[in-house]
C-alpha cells in the first residue's frame, strides 16, 4: 500500500508528548511491512539537524492560502526515509511546535496542503491519507474539494487518528478564505459557521472515511458526554466507523535490555540491574537510597488531563510515614509544578521534582522507580503505563482509556495481573490503589511475580501495524 501520513510530531525530530512516538514508530513499522510510507511533519526551528542526513527533495513548494503565500522546502531524511519534513521558517520557526499566534491554523494547513503537492510531484499515489489529530483533520475535505480533480487521489482513502479529542483545533470563522473553499464553502459545518467558529477536528471527524483514535476503552468513552468534549453526538452518528487501536512500543528504545539511556541494563532473568538503578536515579536526584522503602515514579506532561492533583492530595499521609519516595519529571501548568514544587518543600529526603523535559531521565524513572503512578483524568492510550510495564515498574492507574485496556488488577491468589487500578478518579482513589500496591511490595516474591506478568506483555508496534494495515484493507474495499 501507498500511505500518505501527515502529523504535528515524531520522534526523534520533535515531541511534546505520546503522538511523537506513535509517529516515530508506526511509519516504520509500516514500511518493514512492505508499505511505501512517506510521513510529514513540519521542520520546526528547535528541530536538531546536526545529526540527520536530510536530502532536499523540492525546493519550491508554493503553498496557497486565501491571500496568503508560503514557499516552502521539502526534505527527506535519509536515515528515516520515511520521514519527509516540511521548511518553511516564517511559520515554524516560532521556537516551539504549537502556538497561540493568529496563523496556527495556517501553520498545520500548509503542512498538509504541502504534503498532497509532494505526493503530486512525486507521483506517489496514496492508497490511505491518514491524518493525525486536529493538525490534519482538514485534510480529508482539503483533498477532496482542491485535489479531487487530480487522478492521483482518485482512490485515496482518509483515516482521522484521534489522539486527544480535548485538542480540536478551533479558530474564528475569519479565517474561511484561507480553506481556499471556494464554492464548497457549504461543506462546512454550518452551526458552528453561523456562531462564528471553524472547528477542525470535527471537520474530520465529518469528512475522513474512516476514524479511529488509540485504544479500545477510549474509542467507547468519546461517544458519551462525559468523554466526548462536545464531538460525541458526531462521532454517535458515525459509530460503525470509530474503532480503537492501541499504539504500540518501540521495544528498540524502550526495553531495559536496550535502553541506552541508563547505566544497568537488566531484563526477567536478571533483575538485579533494576536495584542499581533505582541507587543511580535516587543519587542523581540527590536523595538517600534506603533498603526497602519503595519508590514511586511520575513522568507527564503537566496537564490537567494526567490527574496529578491527585498526588499531592494522596501520597502525604504515606510520605508522612516515610515508607515511600517520589521522583516527578514534568512541565507544563505553573499551579500544577507548584503543587510538586511544595511536596518536594515539605519532603525534602523522599521527593524530588525535576521540572522540565528530559528523555534520559524519562527513561533512567522508569528503569530506576519500582511503582508508576498514573492517575490521569482520561487518558486516550497512554504510553508510559506500557513502558512502565517493560521495564518492571508496577503501574497504578486510574481505570480509563487505554489505561483501563493495558493495565489489568493484581490478584495476590491467583498471582495474575500486572498493577492496581481505581474507579473513583479522586484522592481517596488513589490513595486506595497506592495502598494496594505499598502492601504487594512487602510480598517480595508475589512482587517479583507481579513485575514478571509485566515484563512478559507484548505491546510491540509488528502486532499493531497489523491492525492499522487491516483498517486500511477495509477502508479502501
Ligand atoms: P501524552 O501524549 O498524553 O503526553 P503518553 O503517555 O502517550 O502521554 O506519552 C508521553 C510521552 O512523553 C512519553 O514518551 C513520555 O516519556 C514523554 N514525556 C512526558 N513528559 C516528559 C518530560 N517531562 N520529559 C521527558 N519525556 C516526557
Ligand atoms: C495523546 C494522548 C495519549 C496517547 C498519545 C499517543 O497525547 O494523550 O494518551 O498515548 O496521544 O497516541
């Protein structure tokens, strides 16, 4: 199959969050498979490009926008040649992926519009246009209104990924003319036209021939009001046609055998490597290894989303008691890194908040920590509860999204499960599953099994490219 993929993030080029390493992984997958994949995102100012071998591909790409003009670059990346990034520094040299300046819409439709003129010149047919999130969720009406003239699309089919339905990409109906809609400006959801917005999300959600978004439980959740963030009567209406896929791992960077990241690999039958670990990351964090005492890790962006508030209100009274430390590597809202900042204060020998991104440390927590706490509000897949799982770093999570599918309860008779879940997403949730887990730890041999149930879950990306490529098969019969 030829498969077109255009998206906002992938690693190693540029990542916020768990899209980039859907993005940096699926194509690949894809392409071992046998696919022709040519996946697109934008070459962004804080991209590094010291290290990469990028091949110019076309120089002048005109993009058109309303009365807006964009010359940009096309390059392939001849380590990844899969990966085809879109230069244009007037839009993406802003010194970060996403803004909040007047021209985002511009900025993602230009890599979009850039990717079907690509495709044009390079005469590459696409079987599947698959879009991810708000970013390319225009696409699919884009290619059928400005490129349906062109035989090359005749038989593209559109598939919308929905990584996170909170993101949707809503702007003022002011800028209609830049959809360079012509006369199919009708095609737009006319409600929301008439009270003045333009949503993008949902104009995929309308126009893809099919939609899919990243785990199971998640795929059911966005149909209800409670999980549906206002699209759930559109994605009602098109149900037969929204189906989950759990994302995969890259076991090649994510496996404590591999992980070049951290100074003892280790795996089932050797776990002793884990101990070190968890003394380089406590030293590194400049807290005092204590034999025994358990400690819990965080890695996340900081959003309201990952139910971090939760912690704070949860984990004092068995900080209190000084059976527990916590490693917390993250960024984002101020109240919440506040909130970390003053547990730290309060905890000075058992907490430590790095705040910031850093992959190295993202990867030294989940070698090092023994327990992953994850009490996320909804979560779509979610990836770190599947690393955590690798590497033997028992999750506790709240029962939701891909969190629900990935995570099954610890039965201390049966032995079986690989974490702890709660229902109730609140303090006493979590302080509930925290507590299930402290009292397995104490169990080292039932502990040991637990991690094992863990280590021996496959969640690699072969299986699940699988999936996708059964998706395309159906979407274009
Ligand atoms: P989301 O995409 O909603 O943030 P995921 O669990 O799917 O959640 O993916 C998060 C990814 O981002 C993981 O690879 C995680 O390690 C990484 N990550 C999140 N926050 C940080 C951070 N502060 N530093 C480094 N990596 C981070
Ligand atoms: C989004 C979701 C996360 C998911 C990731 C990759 O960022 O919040 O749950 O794992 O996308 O699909």
């Amino acid at each position: 199959m030829n498969i077109l993929m255009v998206a906002s993030e992938m690693v190693p080029y540029a990542k916020i969050g768990g899209l980039a390493d859907v993005m940096g992984a699926l194509p690949q997958a894809l392409a071992r498979a046998g696919h022709d994949v040519r996946a697109f995102i934008p070459l962004y100012d804080r991209v590094d490009t010291s290290d990469l071998d990028l091949e110019l591909v076309f120089g002048d790409v005109d993009v058109r926008l309303g009365s807006h003009r964009y010359r940009t670059k096309i390059f392939r990346d001849l380590q990844n040649p899969t990966s085809f990034l879109v230069h244009c520094p007037v839009l993406y040299g802003r010194g970060s992926i996403y803004s909040n300046d007047h021209d985002e819409h511009r900025r993602f439709l230009t890599l979009g519009v850039a990717a079907l003129m690509a495709s044009q010149r390079m005469g590459f047919s696409p079987d599947v246009l698959h879009c991810h999130d708000w970013q390319a969720a225009m696409l699919p009406l884009v290619m059928k209104t400005q490129f349906g003239w062109d035989r090359l699309f005749e038989n593209t089919r559109t598939l919308l990924t929905i990584h996170n339905l909170n993101y949707q990409g809503g702007f003022s109906s002011q800028i209609l003319p830049d959809l360079n809609l012509g006369g199919s400006e009708h095609l737009l959801h006319q409600d929301l036209l008439r009270e003045g917005s333009i949503n993008f999300l949902l104009h995929g959600v309308l126009y893809a021939d099919g939609i899919s978004t990243v785990s199971p439980t998640y795929a059911r959740e966005i149909q209800t009001p409670r999980h549906g963030a206002g699209m759930d009567p559109f994605l009602r209406a098109r149900s037969s046609t929204v189906v989950g896929v759990l994302n995969g791992v890259d076991y090649d960077v994510w496996s404590p055998e591999k992980d070049v990241h951290i100074p003892y690999n280790y795996g089932l039958d050797d776990l002793s490597g884990k101990e070190k670990n968890k003394r380089h990351l406590l030293h590194s964090m400049g807290l005092p290894y204590v034999e025994g005492v358990p400690l819990l890790g965080v890695v996340s962006r900081m959003a309201g989303q990952k139910g971090l508030d939760l912690i704070a209100d949860a984990l004092p009274p068995y900080l209190a008691q000084r059976n527990v430390q916590l490693v917390v590597l993250g960024s984002g809202s101020s109240r919440l890194e506040s909130l970390f900042t003053g547990l730290q204060r309060a905890f000075p020998r058992q907490v430590c908040f790095y705040q910031g991104f850093s992959n190295p440390l993202a990867h030294m927590i989940e070698a090092g920590a023994d327990i992953f706490l994850m009490p996320s509000r909804y979560e779509p897949c979610g990836l770190n509860q599947m690393y955590s799982l690798r590497y033997g770093t028992v999750p506790v999570v709240h029962r939701t999204g891909g969190l629900a599918d990935t995570v099954q309860m610890w039965n201390p008779h049966d032995r079986s499960g690989t974490g702890f879940l709660f229902d109730h997403h609140n303090a006493g949730g979590l302080f509930w599953a925290t507590g299930q887990a402290l009292k397995a730890y104490r169990d080292r041999g039932g502990w040991r099994q637990l991690m094992a149930n863990g280590m021996a879950r496959d969640y690699s990306w072969a299986n699940q490219a699988r999936v996708y490529e059964e998706l395309y098969s159906r979407l274009m019969s």
